[in-house]
C-alpha cells in the first residue's frame, strides 16, 4: 500500500512551499524539469529500494545550513577551508590547472577559469570524434588538466590504435545508461578517476567520480541514512570510496572513507566498478537538480543551467577533500581489499 508523505522547504522569500510525494513509489508527481536538466527514460537503477527516498531528502535539504556545515585543514596551504552550505562549498571551489596555448586558455583556478578550459577541452574531443591521433592529443590535455598525466598518457599513447573508436563506444553506453552493455563490461575496460574526466566532458550530465566527491556521496548518504533511521547502508547507496594520494606514514591523513559504524562502504575498483557507480552518481544527481524542490537553487542560477550538474559536483569535489575524523582511519580497508588505481597528483591529496 502507498503512503503519503509531505515535505516542506523554506522559499528565498521565507515563504513555506509543500511537496507531496507517494513513497514507495519510484515516480512522483513533480517532474517539471528545470532548464538545462532534460528528461531521460528512467534506468533500472531507478527502481532499487531508497533511491528515490535519497533524491527527494537530498533536493529538500540541498541547502541546509547545518547538515553541510564542512572544515578542514588544506594539506598543502596550511590554511583552513570551510564551508556552510554545498552551494557555499562551490564557492570556494579552487582547482590549479596550468594553461594550453593550443586550446587557447591560461593557467587558472578558480570555478570561472576552470569552466572556460573545460569547454575548450569539451569541444576538442568532440570535434576529435574518433580520430585516433585526434582524441590521443585531446584526451592527453585532459589528463593535464587534472594533473593525471603519467600513467594515463602512457596508456594513451600505448593504446592509440582503436583509441578514438573505444572512447566513442563507452560513451555511446553511458549516454544509454546500460552499465551491461559488453563494452562497459568488458575486462580490458579502462575506467579511473583519469578516464573519468574525459567521460565527463562527452557525455551530458556526467560527472567526475574521484575519490573526493566519492568521499563526499558517501558522506551524504550516511547523513540521510541517520535522518531516516537506517543501520546499515542500502546497497543501492553504497557508493564506493577510494584513498587519497599521500603516504602511508602521513601524519595528518586525509579522510576518504565515508563509513560510520555499521555504516559501511566498500572499496572502489578500476574498471566496469567503477563505471557502475559513476553512471549511478550522475544519475542520482541529476534527479536532485531537476527536482522540484531544488528549482530555485543557485546551483542553477550561478551560470549556464546547462552546468549546474558540474557546480554540484564540483562543490563534492572541495567538500569531500577531508572528511574529518569521526569515522575509521582516513586510509581504512573496511570493505573490499580492491582499490582504484591511485592517482598521480593533488586531485586526490
């Protein structure tokens, strides 16, 4: 039997708005679809226990001032970072990339710059389609870009016969969302947090699945497990964390693992894993950006709509950087003993 349930947010006006769901129902009667955000067939995913109850309380407290509320020290500056809400953690978003004269962008950091080299990058591998030497070159300033040159380029340049090929047929199967179509599948799939980017920038509302917004998930998703009384994590939310970069005798070691007592994540693994749950990520957050409840938030006022998905992903990314230390130890194998391939630079320090 379906239940009702009713959810209210606090409008920029101070004014109450009510949302009425059907719970235990995956679809629900508030599917106007803001700008930017287009509708797609619902995958499978969608039907799993708890994953329509995470869209609806995360898009209703997207803006919390108390849930959110985040601090750490950055590794490298010695400065403390902070943040009240994840809008507010886009905000203070900062990424160093170092310029590309051929694409025409400078070295930069900030959410502004970022985005000018990341549609130069976009429109490089599209225009590369699947140009071996093409999308080799463009897939390597990817790689610059995030600071994950070494072993990626090698595999590039390794693997340039057929590469232009093989990105086209893995992007074909995330744009359908068929985590079981044989390329996604396969063993010789390659699929780190350096392909990730690359994915990122040909599909629409992709997003990067590193270990900081990995970290991030998770932690939103212990979160709503507490508020709805959950014990254990549901397999449909267990998004999978991996270590940061740093070494093993760090004296102050970042925290990636998200899990809380009987909380538990498990690992993150290169590959059809991997591609798994970063179909599931882009998804899960698409549907709270084109919920109703989250009409109104800056994530889409900030700039193009078209990029609020990359803002929210974006603010995981500086939010997930250190998770604190309420928790397991910051490199902790609970869950599998399998593991992402680590990265080579600060995107996971």
């Amino acid at each position: 039997m379906l239940t009702a349930k009713d959810f209210s947010s606090r409008t920029k006006s101070g004014s109450t708005k009510r949302y009425h769901f059907l719970v235990g129902k995956q679809s629900c009667d508030h599917q106007r679809q803001p700008t930017g955000v287009p509708m797609k067939p619902k995958p499978p995913y969608a039907e799993m226990p708890h994953v329509q109850s995470f869209i609806d309380w995360l898009a209703m407290e997207l803006h919390s001032k108390t849930l959110f509320n985040h601090e750490y020290l950055d590794r490298r500056s010695g400065a403390k970072w902070s943040c009240e809400t994840l809008f507010g953690a886009f905000k203070a978003y900062s990424w160093n990339f170092p310029g590309n004269a051929r694409l025409g962008y400078n070295p930069g950091s900030s959410p502004q710059c970022n985005a000018k080299a990341l549609d130069a990058l976009r429109r490089d591998l599209i225009a590369a389609g699947s140009n071996d030497a093409l999308i080799l070159r463009g897939a390597k300033d990817v790689m610059a870009w995030g600071g994950v040159t070494a072993r990626n380029a090698l595999w590039l340049t390794t693997n340039e016969a057929g590469l232009g090929r093989m990105i086209q047929d893995v992007k074909i199967a995330l744009i359908q969302q068929n985590p079981d179509a044989p390329v996604l599948r396969s063993k010789s799939l390659r699929f780190n947090s350096g392909m990730t980017k690359i994915y990122s920038l040909l599909c629409p509302n992709f997003v990067i699945y590193d270990s900081r917004v990995a970290a991030a998930l998770g932690m939103l998703v212990v979160k709503f497990c507490k508020a709805q009384g959950l014990t254990t994590v549901p397999e449909s939310l267990c998004f999978p964390w991996a270590a940061a970069k740093e070494a093993s005798n760090a004296g102050h070691p970042k925290r990636r693992n998200p899990s809380e007592g009987t909380l538990v994540f498990k690992r993150l693994r290169a590959g059809a894993h991997h591609a798994l749950w970063n179909l599931r990520a882009s998804w899960i957050l698409s549907q709270v950006l084109a919920h109703e409840a989250a009409a109104e938030s800056p994530f889409h006022a900030a700039g193009n709509p078209a990029d609020a998905l990359r803002r929210l992903e974006q603010s995981l990314f500086m939010w997930g950087y250190d998770l604190g230390h309420a928790g397991p130890a910051a490199n902790d194998t609970t869950g599998s003993n399998d593991h992402l391939g680590q990265r080579e630079n600060a995107l996971t320090a």
